[in-house]
C-alpha cells in the first residue's frame, strides 16, 4: 500500500525567494522511519511558511506610510490610500454613499489610516493575511440580513487570480504606477459590487435570474424618490394610479390591479408583507433606507399569493451597535400656482450597550402645500397635507449568532383631495355643494424579526402586525352611468376603511457559499376588513333634493390562509445553474354584507423554474417560467363570486458588463398567459357593480436598463419598457370588454434618460443631475355601462433637476426642480369629463443637511 504526500520544496534562499516546486514522496506503509523524517519535514516547512506569513502580515500592518490625501468621498479616499500604500482594494459593499473623508497628512499605518477615513461611517476596514484592504459594513450593519454580502461569482475569480499573484509576487509593482496619484487611484475600481436579497439570501446582483431594479439610498436622494409616486417615474414597468393619500393601486409588467380581493403586486418593508388592499395600499415612505428592490415578474414562490405581477421590497436602515450619530434634512419648496411646503426628516442612532444593543429612530415631518383651488367654497389650495411618519428599529445582537430586531412605524396623514382637479386647477363640488374633500390616513406597523445562524445554516423567524384606518369626507366625483344626452351622475361617497393584518414567517436556508443553495418555510396570515360606505348619494346634477335616500353599506371581509414554500439552485460547473421553486398556497374567505355571509376556500400550487448560463465571466443569461395566482372575490347581494385567476410569465433575459466594467446592461423579453382575468362590471338591471372572470389576456412585453460611466465623474443611463396587454378571449356572459381591448391603467410605453455628473470644487464633493420620464396613454373603459364610460391619460413628460454639494463632514446643500416642463396632463384613464389626478405643477426647493 502507497502513501502519496504533497510536500512544498523550497527552490531558492527562503524567504527571500518565493517560487515554490512541488515533491512526491512515495513510501511503504513498512518505511516508518522515512514516514517520519518526512512528516518531520513537512512540519517544519509549514510552520516557517506560517510564520513568514504572520510575519509579513504583521509586517505590512505595522508598517508606516508617508500619505497626504486631500478630503474627498470615501471610495476616492480609500483608492487613494491603495496606490499610496502599495495594497490591492476590495469593496464588499453596495452603498459607499457621499461622505466627505477627513484629509491625514504624515506618517500612518494602514490601519491607522482607515479609521481616520473611516470615521463616523458603518463601514470598517481591515487587512488580508495577503495584504489586501478590506472595506466593508459593520457588525451593526450587517445584522440587517445576517449574511454577509457574497461576491459575483465572476468578480471572485478575478479577485482569487488577483490574490494569488499577489501572494506570489505577481501583485501591485511601484513601477507600474508612474501616474498622478489621484487619477490611478480613481481609475483602479471599475466595477462594484452590488448585493440584494430578492431571493432571500445576499447575491450579487449581476447574478440573479430576475429583473430587478435595485436603487440604493444615495441614488433615492439624488434623484428626490420619497413615495410611491416618486418610484414609479424611476422604475419602467411599474405604474401606480391613485389620488394622493386617497388611494393607491399598483401596477407591473402590465398585471393590472382592477379589482378583486388581494393585490396583485407584492409590498415588503424588510420581512413584512404589508399589501393590504388592491385599491387603498399603505403610503410607504423613502426616507433612512439601504435601498428599494423592484422585482419584476411573478414572484409567488417566495413572496406569496400578492407578487404576480412582481414585488416591491424596501430595505430599512438597521441601527449601527457601535456608533452615535443622526443627521437632519431641512427642506423648503415652492409650486407654481399653490402653497409653499416644509419637511423636515431626521435620524438619530443610538448604542444603549456597544457591539450588542442600539436603537435608531427615523422621522418624516411634512406640511406639503396644495394647489388646486374650489372657488364654489371660496377656498384655495385645498389639497395641502400634513404627514407625520417616525420608525423606530432597535437591534438586539447578543453573540455572534443571533440577532433580534423590533421595529415600530407610525403613520399619520391629514390630506385634501388630490384628484377631479380641471385644467385650470380648480375642483367643482357635486350637487352644489361647498364641502371640502378631507382624508385621514393612518396606520401602524409592528415588527419582531429574530435570526440565528447556525453556521451553514439561517434561521429566520418574522411576526409582524399591521393596523390601517382611513377615513374619507365629502369626496364627490362624477360617474358617466347612462349614454348621452344624459349628463355624468353625481356622487358623493364618504369611506371609513380598517384593516388589521397579522404575519408570521419562519424560514430556515443555507447560508455558505456553494454550488447548491436552498431555501424552506411556511408562511401564516389573518386579515380583517372593515368598511362603512356611507352616508353616500348618487344622482343627476343639481342639490340634492329633500328626503334622498342615502346608501349606506356595511362590509366584512376576512381570510385566513397558509403556505409552505421551498426554493433551491445548483451550479453545474462555473457557468450554469438550475433552480426550482414550489409553493403550495391555502385561502379560507369569508364576507358579509350586512345580509348575507358567505364563505368558500381558495388554494393553489405555484411553481417556479430557471436556468441561468453565464457566456463569459461578464454576461449571463437566463430563462425562466413562473406562476402567479390570486383567491376569488365574494360580490354583493348574492351574486356568484368571482373565481381565483393565475398568470404563467415566460421571461428570457441577459444581463452583461462590457468596456472593463464601465457599461452595465441588462434586457428582459417576457410573455403571460393570464387565465380568468378578474373583472369589473355593472349586473343587469341593478346598477350594482360585481366582480367576475372576464376571460384570458396576454401580455407580451420588453424591458431594459443600460447604465455608462463614460469617465470617472459622469454617468449616462437610459431604462425603458414596451407592453402590449390585451384581452385575447372574452367570456360568453361578460359584457366589459371585447377581444383586442387593452387592459386598464396600462401605458405602451415608458422611457427614463438619466444623466449624473460628480465634481470637485475647492476639495468639496457635489453632484448635478438630471432625470427624464416619459410615460405613454394608458385608457380606462367598461362596455357593461356603455361607450360613455371611456377615459384616456395624456402622453406625460417629467424633467427633474437636482444639485447637491457637500460642504463638510456634517454640512450640505441641495437645489432641486421637478416637473421643470410644468407637465398638467392627466396621468390616467380612470377618470371623465375633464376632472382628474395631474402632477404637482413645476416646483423648486432647497435643501440643507445636518450631521452629527
């Protein structure tokens, strides 16, 4: 029997030398005493070996360097310290955001130099046994998702090649960098990386078999992005129709949230699922966040029956264990033809016990001023807001293991009304009347999110409660419900809407790096809906005549359902991965309209398939199929309910990194088969409006985003979607559409052309940049109450303009303008004669940024 023992011979004076031979030694089991003289000899050479290694790395994080870098950002800065130095960089976070380093002039070590640069950040900095720099995000920021972001597999290999030649001598040579100090630094870091969770775990973006557009919290405030409204002007594909704090229905990839009982778009804030109703979706805010990540597509198998038309998760900013500190964010605009408007957001964080308990505090305080006037009531600007929004996240990490995290927010909101505002700016009261519109919009969300690690394996517990309360008064609009010469029906429809949602999640997946990864859990959820219609009245124009009988109707809507999902992949080698995905969903309903109660149960089985080939360590692409679904609608006064419907999307997908890391771009072809589409219409002979399944539609559809850093301070990028949503087989008993009618609220098209510029002005750091959105017509039409009942959006075009400077460490300034073209179009179909939601008119503002 042989023994084989690789042993490293030194080849030249050790250490001085550093190319290495390899020998095999071959002995019988009998030849114990040569056994042990080599043994003895391996030992010995690892052990020098090691200690050359201790001693260089020790070496290297001892040794002073003479560094003069000026005050800039954090990536210039760090760069900067690695030509300086002599050591390769690594960047293992996504966000490094715009924060001005301190200048260091002398001797420093490296360490010494990184925590100067490094201070007052959530980041850290350290030293690889082979010498290279190390950023990255603290204990307190990672422990938001208790994984450690994992490298592009593609920029691990380079970065293992680069290491190894490092290691052997082959690394970073004085000789090679004979150009201006800050330049080469600059230049040296072509590529970020890039990490999100859509699949719940950490991957590099570039590898992930989705279309996802993922906007990281510098990018949101550049680009001025506090609300929903705001994300979809950003986001192609994604539209959302609503009348400011009144209603929001959100719409992707041509997936229409008409009606029906669930949304049909997934809302997460962290591990919350906070979809609550199709129409009246929660007022999310975009302040203290890591970043927004909009998955587009069916998204069922990890997200639940509310993701077939994709979902939207938004990252909250965890509390930093080590440091104190907060910053404040004043700002004051102006709109052309209205009021003047204040906000003030501000954070604070604060360890309560250092590396293990902290707390941080977020707030949003608004008085957003109106412009649309009533002059029937002698009132102007009567669409002005006052919103109060404070989050409140502590985060427990007792060891290295576990980590809870409790989150409260608190929403409050006292609006006018937004929409049925005419051309000139005005809104006209139905039936005579001089009452102005006024909603109430509050909730409360609670969070207890608790993570282990086990090792190679996470476990994550997430129980949440969600209360919601809005209240509506005196909102009238006007409803086409007869052909002319019949003029539009006035209505005016008071609305008081609770829900309460309780979530739990437990999920247990792999958490090493490795060529088979997986995912395993069960999900619970109760929602309760209350609803009070009324007092309401409908019909013709004129005062309400005496004695009218009011409508009022008492609504009950509750389900009670569960799942258990699993998701896996496996790597075949270097370029392809298969993954599987498998959900199995169970709906118990109930509703009751003050008369009748009915109940019924809703279950489906919702798959999900890819493969992903990577063609070069820079390009990938991908294919996939996935199912989405959505549980049946009970309707009033008895009539059958409305069934279930699902939608199957194929996508095919690259995604790519071209001329050395300086273009990103990715393209999505995606076609569904929606079966039972639910629909909305009036039942004969009632004017009653009840769901039912109109048919089967078909979307096809193409999607792109191209990204070009066309030199160190200036940056292109051009995103857009084309669909085409159309009904393709119209059931025998339904009268709202025919075959060819496209699907409500969905515009053709959507353009975005962004161009951002980074500068540098007395070694200050600043940015100009300026955002185009163009946003096709979308139509709203149900040939079940007649062609009257017909609306078209206009052709919108939003050009916004933002500068910052950052002044100091703690000090900053910003000017911003939106809608600079003063665009008053209608922004959809949804509705008549003139009366519609329109865009804030031109606006100009001025920020100032506190830190401390």
């Amino acid at each position: 029997m042989n023994f084989y023992i690789a042993v490293l011979e030194v080849k030249g004076n050790f250490p001085n030398e550093t190319a290495f031979g390899v020998r095999k030694y071959v002995m019988k089991k009998s030849q114990n005493g040569s056994l042990c003289r080599v043994l003895k000899r391996t030992w010995v050479i690892l052990c020098l070996l090691w200690m050359s290694s201790m001693w260089t790395h020790l070496a290297a994080a001892t040794e002073k360097f003479d560094l003069s870098i000026s005050a800039k950002p954090i990536a210039a800065a760090v760069k900067t310290l690695s030509y300086q130095t002599k050591h390769s960089v690594l960047f293992q976070v996504d966000e490094l955001g715009n924060f001005q380093t301190k200048a260091i002039s002398g001797s420093y070590s490296i360490f010494e130099a990184l925590k100067v640069l490094l201070a007052g950040t959530n980041l850290v900095g350290g030293l690889t046994d082979s010498g290279v720099i190390v950023v990255s995000l603290s204990k307190g920021a990672l422990a938001q998702n208790r994984e450690e972001p994992k490298v592009n597999k593609n920029i691990k290999r380079s970065l293992l090649a680069s290491v190894s030649a490092f290691l052997f001598g082959t690394g970073m040579q004085a000789g090679a960098m004979a150009q201006d100090v800050d330049a080469v630094a600059d230049n040296e870091i072509t590529m970020d990386v890039i990490t999100v969770t859509a699949q719940k775990r950490s991957q590099y973006i570039g590898d992930i078999p989705i279309s996802i557009v993922a906007i990281g919290a510098k990018e949101l405030k550049e680009r001025g992005i506090n609300n929903f409204q705001d994300l979809s002007i950003a986001v192609p594909g994604l539209a959302v129709v609503g009348s400011g704090a009144y209603s929001r229905r959100i719409f992707m990839r041509g997936v229409a949230n008409i009606a029906g009982a669930s949304s049909l778009v997934g809302l997460y804030v962290d591990e919350i699922p906070v979809s609550t109703n199709p129409i009246f979706e929660l007022d999310l805010r975009l302040f203290d966040l890591e970043r927004v990540e909009v998955l587009r597509g069916p998204q069922g198998t990890l997200y639940g029956q509310g993701s077939a038309g994709g979902t939207i998760r938004f990252i909250t900013k965890s509390p930093d264990l080590e440091e104190f500190g907060g910053h404040a964010d004043i700002e004051s605009s102006f709109t052309k033809g209205g009021e003047a408007s204040q906000k003030i957001q501000s954070v604070i964080n604060v360890p309560l016990i250092t590396d293990e308990l902290a707390i941080r505090v977020a707030g949003t305080f608004e008085n957003a001023g109106g412009w649309i006037d009533q002059p029937a009531a002698l009132q102007k600007n009567t669409n002005d807001q006052n919103l109060t929004n404070v989050r409140i996240k502590a985060l427990w990490q007792p060891n290295e293991f576990l980590d809870v995290s409790l989150m409260a927010n608190i929403h409050r909101n006292n609006a006018g009304y937004d929409s049925g505002e005419d051309e000139n700016g005005n809104y006209t009261q139905v039936f005579d009347l001089q009452t102005i519109p006024s909603i109430e919009d509050n909730y409360e969300l609670y969070n207890l999110t608790a993570n282990y690690d086990f090792g190679s394996v996470n476990l994550v517990s997430a129980t949440s409660y969600l209360s919601s309360d809005k209240k509506i008064e005196a909102v009238g609009s006007l409803f086409p419900l007869a052909p002319p010469p019949i003029p539009a029906f006035h209505i005016i429809q008071p609305d008081d809407l609770n829900i309460e949602v309780f979530n739990q999640e437990i999920r247990l997946g792999s958490s090493e790096e490795g060529p088979w990864q997986w995912t395993v859990g069960g999900f619970f959820r109760d929602a309760q809906l209350g609803r009070l219609i009324g007092p309401a009245f409908l019909g013709l124009p004129g005062p309400l005549p005496d004695g009218a009988a009011p409508i009022i109707l008492t609504l009950d809507d509750s389900s009670r359902s569960w799942a258990v999902f699993g998701n896996t992949s496996v790597e075949l080698g270097e370029r392809l991965e298969f993954g599987a995905g498998l959900r199995y969903f169970k709906d118990k309903a109930e509703f009751f309209d003050g008369a009748v109660m009915l109940k019924d149960t809703f279950d489906s089985l919702n798959p999900r398939l890819y493969v992903n080939f990577d063609v070069s360590e820079d390009s990938m692409i991908y294919v996939s199929a996935a199912k989405g679904f959505r549980s049946g609608k009970f309707n009033l006064l008895g009539q059958p309910k409305a069934g279930p419907e699902s939608v199957w999307t194929y996508e095919l997908g690259v995604k790519a990194t071209m001329l050395d890391g300086m273009f990103d771009g990715e393209i999505a072809l995606f076609y569904s088969d929606y079966k039972d589409y639910q629909i909305f219409g009036i039942f004969q002979g009632t004017g009653v409006g009840i769901m039912s399944n109109g048919g089967k539609a078909r979307i096809k559809g193409v999607e792109w985003i191209f990204d070009w850093n066309m030199s160190d301070h200036f940056t292109i990028s051009f995103d857009g979607n084309y669909v085409d949503a159309k009904f393709v087989e119209i059931n025998a008993t339904s009268t709202a559409y025919i075959v060819g009618d496209p699907i409500d609220y969905i515009p053709k098209y959507q353009l975005t052309v962004s161009a951002k510029y980074d500068f540098e002005w007395q070694e200050k750091s600043g940015f100009i940049r300026l955002d185009y959105n163009q946003v096709g017509r979308s139509v709203q039409r149900n040939r079940s109450i007649g062609p009257q009942y017909f609306g078209q959006s206009d052709e919108i075009n939003m050009l916004n303009f933002n500068i910052g400077l950052q002044w100091n460490d703690s000090l900053s300034f910003g000017v911003y303008a939106k809608n600079i073209l003063n665009d008053r179009g209608q922004l959809h179909g949804g509705e008549f004669l003139g009366a519609a939601l329109r865009s804030r008119p031109r606006t100009f503002g001025l920020q100032m940024g506190l830190g401390f």
